[in-house]
C-alpha cells in the first residue's frame, strides 16, 4: 500500500543522527497531505455528484412544467439561473466542488410551480368563462350541461388539456348559436328555443286529430308526425337545423291527409228562403236538431237586420281570438304605432291556426279583461262580457255584437282604419283547412269568406260550436254569426250550424 511504504523509513534505528531528520519529515508531510487528499478528492467528487443530479431533477422539474404549460420564455430564464448557479465560482474553485447547491435548485423549482400555477389559474378562469358560455347555449336542448361542465373542470389540471377543452367548448358554442340564429329564421321565431313553426304545427297536428270530421286516411301519417316532433325537440339545435324543413314538410302533409271530409251540401227547403221566411226555415230546421242556436246576418250595403234568437249570450270559445285582434289593432292606432314584434308573431298562429298558446298571450298583451272591455266599449259592444281571470274563451257575446264587430272589418268606421283592415281580412281569409266551415258554406262562387271559427266541451251544455264572418263578392256583401250548444258532439254541432249558414246563404242571394 502507499502508506506502507511512506511509514516504513521512518521506523530504521541505524540511520546516522543529523542526517535523515529533514528528509523524514517531508515525507512525513507529504505523506499525511496524500493521505487527506484520498478522502477529500472522494468527498469533492460526491459533493459534485449530488450538485449535478440536483440540478438535473431542478432542469427535469422545469421541463416537465413547461410541457403542462409554463411559458417557454419563463423556463429558459428559470434553466439560465439553474446553469448560473451551477457555474457560480467559489473563490478560485468552482462552487459545486464546495457547496452543497440543492437549496437554490429547489428554491428555483418553486419559482418554476408558481409561475406554472399561476399560468393554470389564468386558464381555469378563461375555461370557466368558456364552460359558462357553453352552458347557456346548450342547456335549453341538453339537461346535463351543467353536470357535464363540473365534471370536465374538475378532470382538467394541465394546460394542454383545459385549451383543448375550452376550444372545444368555444367552437361548440359557435356552432349551436349560429344553428339556433337560422332556426329562429326558419322558424319565424323561437319559443323556448324551439321553432315557433314547428311547435305550431304540433298544436295543428293535435287539434286536427282530434277533430271529429278528421279524415281516417290521414291519422296514421298524423300520429308518426306528432312522434318524429317529439323526438325532434330532444335534438341539439344542430341537428334540428338539417332536419327542419323535411319536417315542416312532413306536418303540411299530414295536415292536409287530415283535412276533413267535406259535408253533403244540406237539403234545400221545401221553398226558396227569403227574409220573411228565412225564421220559419230555420226552426224547422231546428225541430229535427237538439242544438239551441242563435244566428244573426247583417247587410253591409244596406245595413238590414235580421236575427234569430238575438237575446241569448253564448260562450265565445275561439271566435274571441277575432275580439283579441281588433282590440290591438284599435290600441296600436290609438298610440300611432304599429304592432309590435311580438304581437305580429303571436297574430298569425291565433287567427290562421286557432292557437290558444298565442290566444293566451295576446289576451294579456291587450291588457286582458280590463283591455278588452275598453275596446268593447269604444266600438259600442255592450252585449259581450270578457272573461276573468285568463279565461277568455269564456267571455260571453250575442249573435248581434258579433255580426257588428265583423261590421268594423268590412267597411269604413273610426275604430279600425283600412291598414288594420287589411290586415285582419289576410289573417281571416288564410285559416287552416280543418277549420273550412261555418259561414262559408254556401257562400257563392268567387266571394271571399273571411272567418273565425270557435268549439267548445261545457259541461251541461254539451259543445258550443259558433263560426263568425263576413262574406263579399259574389252579389254578396254580408256578415253573418252563428252560435249554438247543446250539440252531443263537435261534429254534430258543425253540421248544425253549415246547414243554418248555407239557409241564410240562399234567403240572401
């Protein structure tokens, strides 16, 4: 061993006196500096080796921080203070040699996981402002947004992750809004974010199989219409979108497969009616029915009368959607405005499609009952009594404050200007084929029928079944208002009153 053979010389007796000393104690010196420099060179060499692996873990640390998101600007600042530190000289050897340098690489790993969690912070808010979006537009179609959001938060703790996410929810987000914006364009509006079109068509589909004069041909493609709405409502709005207009298509069908079958034409009296002898038709008409009618026809050239029954009050059921319109109308000229979007909207389905939906609104857009006796009261209707509390299908009238408010749609007087006129007389004259009955049967060829029909179950009164209108061209220039109930069913009662039309129909031609 080398320190055996430094040792030995020191230990020989016959080395001469003044001679050896010096030489002895060099290499005692020298053998002592050797001997510490063994462990020291191990301790240096370790030291070195620990410093290196810290600093390798510190520069892993940071890169695995920086594939999770950490700006690639903060990492390499944070790898030139590790390489700083490492190189950092301890007066005239290098620091690692000396210092154990794990604190300052960790200190420098925190530095890395606060810069990191801040940059994740910022994006988690930038992914709850996007989940917040995202909720909006999809929960009206989707229950489980909201669900599905608290999870997809809770999962996302790397950056890489929570962009993908937010973009998703972003372009998601683009897509439903830009769907729903052209289904609300389709569909002349949306209702709870579905196409007003759509749910008026199900309403019409509803009404029309219900309808007793309903054509059977047509139930089957009516009920597979009614399911395929249903399953389109539980669509997201893209996919409502591709398949809007088959069904539109599909419902207009299927309405027409159900339009009612026409009646025979009733049997002409045993003698042409005329005025005189219009009353005595119609209560031998009468005697073979269980119906209680009232009827009411007005001469708008003339302004003659003639009535049936003209004292008893009758509930309106959807003859009073034609009340609910002339009261807007007369209170949007009254403010010198027209009416507003709203009102346009609910207008259409009330009038051409008997909606009792937009009947509703439109009843309570008008002010309701308190609304409509103001109108009523303008237009001198003191026989019709609005209904309470949301009712209005119960409001009652007379045959003869209907035939003179279908006076206030057919000729110049100062509650409805021509404009408002016009507009009335387009919504009458376009109902919907189910609804083809009442004062147009018998009508002459080429007049234009415009009508509201209404039909009621009470209870102990049986249907209620009226049908107002006025009917021009054709010699004609008439209005006409038929009410009657106890009729044992809904068609029964549409018989009833097509036979009383078509009688006044002949007495005036």
């Amino acid at each position: 061993m080398i320190g055996q053979q430094q040792q030995q010389p020191l230990h020989h007796s016959h080395r001469q006196p003044g001679t050896g000393t010096p030489h002895a104690w060099l290499w005692f010196i020298a053998s002592m500096m050797l001997m510490a420099g063994i462990p020291a060179t191990f301790a240096i060499r370790e030291q070195v080796s620990h410093n290196a692996k810290g600093l390798v873990s510190a520069q892993s640390y940071i890169d695995g921080l920086a594939h999770q998101g950490l700006p690639a600007k903060e990492a390499t600042s944070l790898t030139r203070q590790l390489i700083s530190v490492h190189s950092t000289p301890w007066g005239p050897f290098p620091s690692v040699w000396f210092t154990n340098q794990t604190p300052a690489f960790n200190a420098i790993r925190q530095r890395a996981y606060n810069d990191w969690q801040a940059v994740l912070q910022t994006d988690h808010q930038s992914l709850n402002a996007a989940g917040a979006r995202w909720v909006a537009t999809v929960t009206p179609w989707d229950t489980g947004a909201k669900i599905f959001e608290k999870t997809a938060l809770e999962k996302d703790r790397t950056v890489a992750k929570i962009v993908r996410q937010e973009n998703l929810w972003i372009r998601q987000t683009h897509q439903w809004v830009s769907a729903e914006t052209r289904l609300k364009k389709l569909g002349t509006g949306l209702v709870q974010g579905r196409p007003r079109a759509i749910l008026n068509g199900k309403t019409a589909l509803e009404e029309a199989l219900n309808n007793a004069r309903r054509n059977p041909e047509g139930v089957p493609l009516g009920q597979r219409t009614l399911q395929r709405i249903q399953t389109f409502w539980n669509l997201p709005p893209t996919q409502e979108l591709t398949q809007f207009t088959s069904l539109e298509q599909q419902i207009k069908q299927a309405l027409q497969k159900l339009a009612p079958i026409p009646l025979p034409p009733p049997p002409p009296p045993s003698s042409p009616a005329t005025s005189s002898t219009l009353a005595s038709a119609v209560e031998q008409y009468l005697t073979t029915r269980q119906s209680q009618v009232s009827a009411a026809v007005l001469n708008l050239n003339t302004g003659t009368l003639w009535s049936f029954q003209p004292q008893m009050r009758y509930d309106t059921a959807s003859i009073v959607k034609a009340t609910i319109m002339a009261t807007l109308l007369w209170q949007a000229e009254l403010h010198h405005a027209p009416l507003t979007p709203e009102e346009t909207q609910q207008m259409v389905p009330m009038i051409e499609d008997s909606s009792n939906q937009a009947a509703t609104t439109l009843w309570y857009l008008a002010g309701g009952s308190r609304g409509i006796q103001g109108f009523l009261n303008a237009a001198g209707l003191t026989n019709t009594i609005p209904g309470t509390h949301g009712y209005w299908g119960l409001t009652q009238t007379t045959v003869t404050d209907q035939v003179e408010l279908m006076k206030l749609y057919a000729v110049p007087n100062a509650i409805l200007d021509p404009a408002s006129q016009a507009y009335a007389r387009n919504l009458m004259t376009h109902i919907v084929g189910y609804e083809d009955w009442g004062v147009n049967s018998g009508a002459p060829t080429g007049a234009s029928v415009a009508l509201k029909n209404g039909w009621l179950p009470l209870p102990g009164l049986g249907w209620e079944i009226n049908s107002v209108g006025y009917v021009s061209g054709g010699n004609e220039n008439i209005a006409i208002a038929i009410l009657s109930n106890r009729n044992p069913t809904e068609a029964y009662g549409i018989a009833t009153v097509d036979h009383i039309a078509a009688l006044i129909e002949q007495s005036e031609s």
